[in-house]
C-alpha cells in the first residue's frame, strides 16, 4: 500500500503523533480517520482536519494487521543480518513523503558492532532534509524499533547529523523518479538485497521542499 484515502474508525484509543510538529496526541476510540498513507507498517491518518502518524505496532487501532517481524534465523551470518537492516530502513517512511528513508538519500551509515556479553548492535548514522524538522524523533524511534525486531540485534544507535548536508542528489534513482524529478545527474546504486550502497553524492543546493513542503 502506498498512498491513498481510506475511512475507518478507531477501535480503541491511540497514541497519535501531530504531524509535522511531532506531538503525541491520545486519539479515541470512536473517532472518525481517513487512511491517507500506508507505508512500512505505519499509517498516516487525518482527523478532524489534522494528520496524525500511527506506529505499526497500533494497526490493530485501524483495523489493521500488525507487521511482522523479519524471518531471519537468529544464528545468521553477518552479511544476513546486514541485509535485514538495510531492508528494514527501506520499510521506513516520513509520514508525508511517500519514499522510504533509504531511496530518500537519509541514511549516511549503516554498520554492525558485536557487542561483548554476546549479538549485535546496529550504528546508524541519518540525517533529515531540513534541519528543523518535528518529525526527526519520529523517525530516529521507528528505525530503532524495526531494527530491535531483527533476530540477534540487541541494541541500535541511530544518531542524526547533518554534515554533509542532504540534498537531493543524494536520493536514489528510484527515488528521484517517484518525486518527479527530471534531468538529474545523481548516480546511485542501491542492492538491498547484497548490501551495495554507493552514491556520487552531489552537495548542490538542491531542496526536495521545491517539490513538496512538510516542514
């Protein structure tokens, strides 16, 4: 599912977060929502006028199934569980731009650390495409949570910096061409599947504000 309009009613009370300010709201149960985006396991929904971000883990509140967590074998190799990671930062999604963080150009590092008492701990460096961004908390917490749900990762540090800073010759291909961008050089390689990441980031004043303004 991507983006689309869909009505339901909340069938129990739930923690909702104001979009773009990044408040949590307490929504009740009965209350009238409209299904405006539905990507990587979270939703976005309007309510009385205002847009709201539910986690995964409250789908049922939409009626909705809970996502599942990655079928990867606790015992797996390193480059396994580095797959996982990379496909679980694909499954996340700011709650306004229907592209995932990864094809968004957001994600700076992504590295495994063996930690001494025994699994792994997941470093991941990110950065937002405009620094005063509400929704950035948002996002740092769904990443930690999804990477928590990978079998033998035991911690995840996701750190936000903002040097280089993001523009938008940082986006993949993919990405650039579901925002609509035309005629741009940016060349990107992304195989999530074998953990290949490279990109001739272009530090150019390009704004994905001139294509859609969230912030």
């Amino acid at each position: 599912m991507s983006n689309h309009n869909e009505t339901t009613i909340l069938t129990r009370d739930v923690i909702g977060v104001l979009i773009p300010a990044g408040t949590r709201v307490e929504l009740p149960a009965g209350a009238d929502a409209a299904i405006t985006q539905a990507l990587g396991g979270s939703y976005t929904i309007q309510v009385e006028g205002n847009l709201f971000r539910i986690d995964g883990s409250d789908a049922d509140a939409l009626g909705k199934t809970v996502s599942q967590a990655p079928d990867v074998s606790a015992d797996a190799s390193d480059e396994d569980i580095g797959n996982a990671v990379w496909q679980q930062l694909a499954t996340c999604y700011d709650p306004e731009i229907p592209i995932n963080v990864v094809d968004l150009g957001l994600i700076y590092k992504a590295e495994l650390e063996t930690m001494p008492e025994g699994g792994r701990r997941a470093n991941i460096n990110m950065t937002l495409t405009a620094a005063g961004c509400g929704m950035g908390e948002v996002l740092v917490a769904d990443i930690h949570e999804k990477l928590l749900q990978i079998p033998s990762i035991v911690d995840a540090n996701v750190e936000i910096v903002f040097d280089p800073p993001w523009a938008r010759e940082m986006m993949s291909e993919a990405g650039q061409l579901q925002a609509g961008f035309i005629g741009f050089d940016a060349q990107s390689t992304r195989e999530v599947s074998s953990v290949k990441y490279e990109d001739g980031f272009d530090d150019g004043d390009g704004d994905l504000n001139k294509w859609y303004s969230p912030f």
